[in-house]
C-alpha cells in the first residue's frame, strides 16, 4: 500500500462518512417535522427548534455532499466537447485540466469561506428566534463539506498522473468506454475504482 | 471599460465556462466571483462568498426540495412507484402516451399544492421516472414531460414567484394567483394534447409487451389493488396539506417517512442496510442542486453590482420603440437569461426594476407576472442549465443529454404557450377579472 | 473629487418607506452638487436584509439599511425596544429614541465600524386573526398565532395562547389551510402579502413598536470630506424625519382605509384594555431584567418619555 492510496482510502471514506452523516440529519428532520406537524395538528403546540434548526438543513446537506456527489458523478456539466473533441482532447481536459480548475476554484472558496467562519465565531453571532444557535457552526460547514471535495479532486488528479485507481465516477469515462457498464446512476459508495 | 463590453464579456465568459466542462455549479461560480472581483474587490468577493451562501440557502422554504429528494429516493428504493405506474398503464391502456400524460397531469395536481417546481418535478419524477426506464418506456420524453410538467409548481397557485412578485411590486397576490390557473391548466391541455397525437403517430414510443397486451378486467382490478400504497401515500401528502396537518414543505418529511414505512413494513421491499444508500442519494441530488442555486445567486449579484439588468432595461426604455416591440425585447431577455440562470435569481434581479416599465408602458401587472413566470418555467427547462432537467436526471440516472434532448420538445411547448399568452392576455386576466366582480 | 456611494436597500420602489430613501439619495446628489454619486441597489437585488451589516461593515457596500430584526442575533440590544407593549404609541417611541435609545444603538453599530446615520419608525406590529378580536389577555387563550420567538411568544404563552414558529413562506399556506388561527405583524405586509385576504380581523394594539436606520461603513464617511459628510448627515436627518412622519401617517390613516376597502374590521385597543396587557407583561420585564440588566435604561427611557 502506498502513500497515494492511503490517502485515497482515507478521503474515500471521509466524503462518504460526510454524505452520510447528511443523509441522517435529513431523515431526523424529515421525522422532526412530521412530529412536529402532528404536535401542531393535535396540541397546538410546536417546538421551534426544528423550523429554526430546518432552515440550514438545505445549506448543510449541499455541502456535506459535495464530495460524495462528485465522487458519484453527480455534479451536472455539459459536455459538448464530449461531442465534437477528440478522444484524447476530451480525455485531457476531463482528467486534467477541468479538476485543476476546479481545484484552484474550491480551494479559494475553502479559504473565503474559513475567514467569514472565524469572523462569525470572532462576532458571536447566533442565529434568531427561540433558539439562538452560533451561526459560525452552520458557516463552517461550508469550507469543511468544500475541503474534502478539494482533497477527492487532489487525490484523482495524482491518482490519474500515477495511473492508479480513482474515486471519481465520470460520466465521460462511460462515454468513452473506460468503465463498467453501469452509469452513473449506480452508487459507488466512497469505493475505488479501476480506471 | 464600457458595460456593453462587460456585459458581453461577462455572458461568452460564462458559455464558454459551462461549454468547457466544467461543473455548471463551479463554472457559473467562478464567473461570478470574478466579475464581483472586478467591480467590488478582494473584500467583496470574500464577504458575498459567504453570506449569500450561509443566508440564502437556510431559507425554510427550500427544505422542501432535500425533503421530496428522499421522499423520491425512497419510492424509488420501495418499489411504490411500480404500483402506480402498473394501475395507470393498465387501466389508461387505450390512450396512447397515458403514462407521459398522466405525468404531466399529476404534476399540475401536485403543483397546487406546492409552491415549488424543483420539489414538484422531484416528487412526480420519484414515482414515475424509475418505473419508466424499469419498463423500456421512452426515458427522453418521460424526463421531458416530467420537467416541464414540474415547473407548473410555480405557475399553478400556490406559487413562490408569485408572492415575491406580489410583495416587490404591492400587486394582490390573490389576482395573480388567480391568474396563474387557466394558463396552467392550458400547459396541462397542450402537453397531454402533443402526448397523445406523438404516441398515436409513433406507436413504437410504447413498449411493444404493453402496447400489444390488453390488459383483462381481472388485471385491472389486480392492479387497482396493488396500487394502494402508492394511493395511501398520495393521499396523506395531498390529503395532510388540504387538511392543515402539514405545510407543503412539511409534507415532504411526511411523505417521505411515509414512503419509507411502506418499503419497510407494508412491501418489505426495503432493508435496513438499505436505508443508508437511500439516504444518500437524496443527499447527493440536493447538494449538486444547492451548489448551482448558490452559484446562480453570486452570478447574478455580480451582475446586478455591475448594474447590467439595469443598464440594458435602461436601454430598451430609451429606445422609443412601441410597447409590444419593448416587451418582445424583454421577453427575449429573460429567455436569455433563462438559459443559464435560475428563476429565483432572475426574479429577484430583475423584478423590481422590469414592473415600473411595464406598467409604465401600459401593460397589466398581473398579465405581466403571468407572462414572467412562464418565462422563469422555460429558465428551469432550457439548456444548458435547467434545474429541473437536473433534478431529473439525478433522480432517474439517464444521462444528462437525454434528458436536455427530451426536454426540449415541451419546452417549445412552453414558449409556444408563452406566445399564446403575449396574443391573449385575457387567458390569465379572465379569471381575476371574472372573480373580483 | 468624487466619490460613489453605493447604497442597498430592501424596499421596492412602490413601498412607503422607499420614499424616504429617494429623498436621501437626492438631497445628496443635490447638496454635494454631484461630488457624491449615488448608487442604489433597491429591493435586496444585491444583499438581502440578513446579510445588511456584514454588507457594510466589510465594505461591500458603503451604506444600507439596517435590518434590524436580522440582525438582533449579533446586537440583542435591538430586541428591546420591541419588547410588547413597552410604548403607547409610535409617537412615544420616537420620543424614547431621540431620547436616548438611539444612541446606545449607535454604540453597539460602532463595534461593526458602522455608523448608523438615522433611525426611523417600520409600523408596529398588531394582532391579525380570521374571526376575532382580542380585547383582553383571555381572549388568547388556546389560540393558534404564528410568532417569531422573544418576548412576544412569551406573551401569547402567559396569555393561554399556543404560539406557533410557522416560518415566512409557509404563512399563506398555513392561514389557508387553518394550520394557524392568526398572526401578528404590521399592517404594510398585512397588506401586500395578501394575508388579509383570509385575516379579516385586525386588533389594532401597538403590540411591539419595529424600527430601523440607515448604517454607513464608518471608513467610508471618514474618507468623506468634512462638508460633504455634512451633506451625508443632514441628508439622513430630512431621511429621517420624512420616514417616520410617512410611515405614521401610512399606520394610523393609510392603512385604516386600505384596510377598509379590503373589508378587513379593525378594533383600536381602548387605553384600558392596553392596561390589562401592560400588566401582562410586568411579570414578563421583570424577568428580562434579571436576565439582561442592560435591558433597564431602555425601560427608564421607555417610561420618561411616556
Ligand atoms: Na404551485
Ligand atoms: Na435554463
């Protein structure tokens, strides 16, 4: 086992612990407001944590996912080139250059988002209503769900350079016959996959 | 430099981002940051990358969408779609198209009861678009009806658009929700309508196996039968809404609870080592959702600190050219911008600077909204960056040029409505007017 | 030189208090005989109200108005003055805030280098219900109203009634289908939001007074020379004064028409009936007291302007 692997084994099962632990809060909530409905509907009585603490399930569950969605092939782009390119083009551009820029993008966004979470924890600002939460928590999820997709493009892309074994599940490899047949809507989970 | 340059610049930047490959979400990111870059500095774009993110997508509104995400992937996972699907194709048998259609009708029933066209689309897409590709059906056009099936949630009331519509331009949200009915209800007809006629043209759209099987009353009432889970969970969330038990944001949680109970402990069709994966996949469908939606708000805050919807309405206005030709103009525009932008960024965008010209130039508000929905429907269904053909396609996992493919039948359908609408005003103002007398 | 001010605001141009906002931005461009260029980002096309004060402190842009009921999460000083029934009327709340309260505001905006230029009225918030008035503290009892937390819920909980955390979006839906009985705003969104359409019952009870003021980035107006940030001020002041002057007049005549005409009933609360709530709420100040002792020279200033 090499360092590289490690490494991918490690961001493999961290994107995928982190879509995971998305997946349950989305089910207590999707629970918390039936229950709460129902406590509405019968008692008239509410409990307004879940509507205030429900407003950031949206914002928590998009980026605890990022990477995971990556991973899964999930994130939506339009490949036209895929179309008109060259094989080897659109294969460079897939593999190499579209990650570096994505890269370079969510890692600025890692470090902009990381300043505006420690100005918000440095201000002790807390969220409205009956519960008032720090609102640093709720920002922070942003550069942490945006580091691990950072990591998995890291890791693919020395992966790739290496000719090893990558995370990522692009619809492009399918287009070009490089992967099994399924596509991607079959779930890959945080396992590697042979190139 | 000029802001016609900016502007161009500013939009061939963003094609070329999107045509390059590039994830929509990061590419209509990095646009935005770049041009707020330019007009506002390191601060700004360092400031806007985390408020519009951490304040814009904790609305409660927008739990909906994760909340019909699971409620999809877990009709998906249980199979309660299959009994549905089953009941329609046997018992509407004799009409060509029955299951595309009666996708569509189901999202204009579900539309008026949700003010969202993405949850809308998610939560009609669960129950048909697995069972569609299960079964050989035509997954383009499913993917296509469907889409634009959905983005009624935002045209048939109640509406979301609407009432930001209402609240930003102090027009009576009850007219334009009256408004919005017959033109929704004119989408339904001609969709069904094109359904119908392509299927009878084309019979081999249809699976063969159910194309030549007429199904037996003995089958029929099988499968009126069988599809009772998927009755049972239709009426508690279109029930728990009518009856004040939920809001429609909450009848997500409820739904999907409830479709989860049913794959566990009524068809057994769910485990509970499956319950993670089902999990996950409503997460990864919101999270490549959510990183457009908040890509789409930096790129139109960056355009609106460049003032570009400003300069170009100012523009239009001093034209001199005739109202009609003014509003075709407009109207081209949020065509244009409906492509790549979503509807709630264009709305905020624009909105309150578009009304006071309109109405200025003698045109009714509330045909206006009409007219502007419409427009923010074809925004959720035209290429490159259609929310609802993304929805779609992570909930059905067809590739995503099929679905554009698919879609862009119905979204002429769309724009074909649109143009009906701009001949006819009276098809939104009859119902407002007919109603406040 | 010139400068440009970039000015947010969350208005849209057919609301009230936009009008004020018009007055602002041309007094200056008039008074700095075009030295200051004004421009305006209305309706939150830019930032929206929750966003206002890291908007201005960072510099994103240089003045905005500040949402004040966003923004009590990084300055709670801003809840007290809406503590129920803590004013008779919108008057004395303007008297309480030239009287003092506003400058233990500019303090708490300074900590975000901002410099709040003004501050002026948002209409105060009323009892809006679909059968019934409420004229005294057990008329509350069991009733469902939407409330958003603090003090207020606090009230409606003393007073028997359930008070229900329904979030803004999901109000139409929820006064439609009877998940809620009634809510408690202002008249302006009574009315633009459509809610009373189906809330046809207005007690109007000056229940919690709302107001706000333009925030400028404190660096900005020191970059401003001395005359032209003189303009700047006397701007806000005219601003100022227009504000409260409209949005009174809109809450006391404009509105009692528009509600007329939309059928709507309104019950004026009698100064008696104010007296039963008042008392209703000395258990309720007592306790805030003790949690939040900066919360009493708001509550001496209250009752020395009264
Ligand atoms: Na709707
Ligand atoms: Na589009």
């Amino acid at each position: 086992m090499n360092l590289n692997s490690r490494f991918r084994g490690t961001i493999g099962a961290l994107s995928s612990f982190m879509e995971q632990v998305g997946g349950w809060i989305l089910l207590i909530v999707a629970i918390g407001v039936t229950i709460n409905a129902f406590a509405r509907y019968g008692f008239g009585a509410d409990l307004a944590l879940i509507t205030e603490a429900g407003g950031f399930v949206f914002l928590v569950v998009t980026f605890l996912g990022l990477a995971g969605a990556y991973i899964a092939g999930q994130h939506v782009a339009v490949e036209i080139l895929e179309v008109i390119g060259n094989k080897r083009f659109v294969q460079v551009m897939q593999h190499y250059v579209i990650p570096v820029i994505s890269v370079i993008f969510m890692a600025l966004l890692v470090i902009m988002t990381t300043m505006m979470t420690m100005r918000y924890f440095n201000t002790g600002r807390v969220t409205l209503g009956r519960y008032p939460m720090p609102f640093w928590i709720f920002m922070a999820v942003i550069p942490l769900g945006s580091l691990i997709y950072v990591f998995v493009l890291l890791s693919d892309l020395i992966s790739r350079v290496r000719g090893e074994a990558v995370l990522a599940n692009l619809s492009i490899d399918d287009a070009l016959g490089h992967a099994e047949p399924s596509s991607n809507s079959d779930r890959h989970g945080g396992q590697p996959r042979k190139e | 430099m000029s802001l016609g340059l900016l502007g161009f610049i500013f939009f061939i930047g963003m094609l070329f981002a999107i045509f390059l490959g590039l994830p929509v979400s990061i590419a209509l990111a990095i646009v935005g940051l770049l041009g707020l870059l330019y007009v506002g500095g390191v601060n700004t774009v360092i400031i806007m990358s985390g408020t519009t993110a951490v304040h814009e997508l904790s609305h409660f509104n927008l739990l909906a969408i994760p909340l019909f995400m699971l409620m999809s992937s877990a009709i998906t996972a249980s199979g309660i779609g299959n009994t549905i699907v089953d009941f329609v194709v046997k018992w509407l048998h004799r009409i060509p198209g029955a299951l595309h259609s009666a996708a569509v009708i189901s999202c204009g029933i579900f539309a008026a009861m949700s003010s969202s066209s993405v949850a809308t689309a998610a939560a009609v897409g669960g129950f048909i678009l697995p069972e569609m590709r299960k079964r050989g059906h035509n997954m383009r056009l499913g993917i296509g009806a469907v889409a634009v099936g959905g983005t009624l949630g935002m045209l048939i009331p109640p509406s979301n658009l609407f009432i930001v519509y209402g609240v930003m331009t102090e027009t009576s949200i009850s007219k334009l929700f009256m408004a919005g009915i017959v033109p929704g209800i004119m989408v339904v007809v001609v969709v069904v309508l094109f359904n119908t006629i392509l299927f009878k043209m084309v019979p081999s759209l249809t699976p063969s196996a159910e194309y030549e099987h007429v199904p037996s009353k003995a089958e029929k009432m099988l499968a009126l039968r069988n599809a009772w889970t998927g009755l049972l969970l239709i009426t508690t969330v279109v029930g728990g809404i009518i009856f004040g038990v939920v809001t429609p944001t909450e009848a997500g949680g409820l739904g999907a609870v409830v479709a989860l109970l049913i794959g566990f402990f009524v068809l057994k069709t769910i485990k509970g080592k499956d319950l993670p994966d089902i999990l996950v996949q409503a997460v990864r469908t919101t999270s490549m959702l959510g990183f457009i939606i908040f890509s789409g708000l930096i790129l139109a805050r960056a355009s609106t600190m460049m003032n570009l919807s400003s300069s170009v309405i100012n523009l239009v206005q001093d034209t001199g050219l005739e109202p009609w030709q003014v509003m075709l103009i407009i109207n081209i525009l949020l065509l244009l911008l409906g492509t790549f932008m979503d509807g709630a960024a264009i709305t905020i965008m624009t909105v309150p600077l578009l009304v006071p010209l309109v109405v200025a130039m003698g045109y009714d508000p509330i045909w206006f909204a009409v007219v502007f929905a419409i427009n923010m429907e074809l925004a959720l269904v035209s290429p490159p960056v259609g929310l609802n053909i993304f929805v779609l396609q992570g909930v059905s996992g067809v590739p995503l040029r099929d679905a554009m493919i698919g879609t862009l039948p119905y979204a002429l359908l769309l724009l074909g409505c649109l143009i009906i609408l701009m001949i006819f005003p009276q098809i939104a103002l009859w119902l407002p007017t007919v109603m406040s007398n | 030189q010139e400068f440009t001010m970039k000015l947010a605001h969350h208005y849209p141009d057919v609301h009230i208090q936009a009008a004020g906002i018009r007055t602002f931005v041309s007094e200056i461009e008039k008074n700095s005989e075009g030295r200051i260029k004004v421009l305006v980002y209305p309706a939150e096309t830019l930032i929206t109200g929750r966003e206002a004060l890291e908007a201005v402190e960072g510099g994103v842009v240089d003045v905005a108005t500040m949402s004040t009921n966003y923004q009590t999460g990084n300055i709670p000083q801003l809840e007290y003055y809406t503590y129920p029934f803590m004013f008779d009327n919108a008057q004395h709340f303007r008297r309480a805030m030239e009287g003092g309260i506003k400058e233990m505001l500019d303090v708490e905006y300074e900590k975000y280098n901002i410099k709040l230029l003004n501050f002026y009225h948002k209409g105060a918030l009323h009892i809006m219900h679909k059968t019934a008035f409420f004229e005294k503290p057990e008329d509350f009892s069991g009733q469902r109203l939407r409330s958003l937390g603090g003090t207020i819920s606090q009230l409606l909980s003393s007073m028997g009634a359930n008070p229900l955390s329904v979030a803004l979006g999901e109000v139409d839906a929820a006064i439609e289908r009877n998940v809620i009985d009634g809510i408690t705003t202002n008249c302006a969104a009574h009315i633009s939001r459509g809610w009373s359409e189906h809330l046809k019952y207005v007690t109007f009870a000056d229940m919690s007074q709302g107001g706000e003021g333009m925030g400028m980035n404190a660096d900005f107006l020191a970059s401003l020379p001395e005359d032209l940030q003189k303009v700047v001020m006397d701007a806000a002041a005219k601003m100022e004064d227009q504000e409260w002057s409209d949005m009174i007049e809109d809450d006391e005549v404009s509105c009692m028409n528009k509600w007329e005409d939309a059928g709507v009933k309104v019950h004026i609360l009698t100064p008696e009936q104010r007296g039963a709530f008042q008392k209703q709420m000395e258990p309720i100040f007592a306790e805030a007291l003790k949690a939040r002792p900066d919360l009493q020279p708001y509550v001496d200033i209250a009752s020395k302007t009264r």
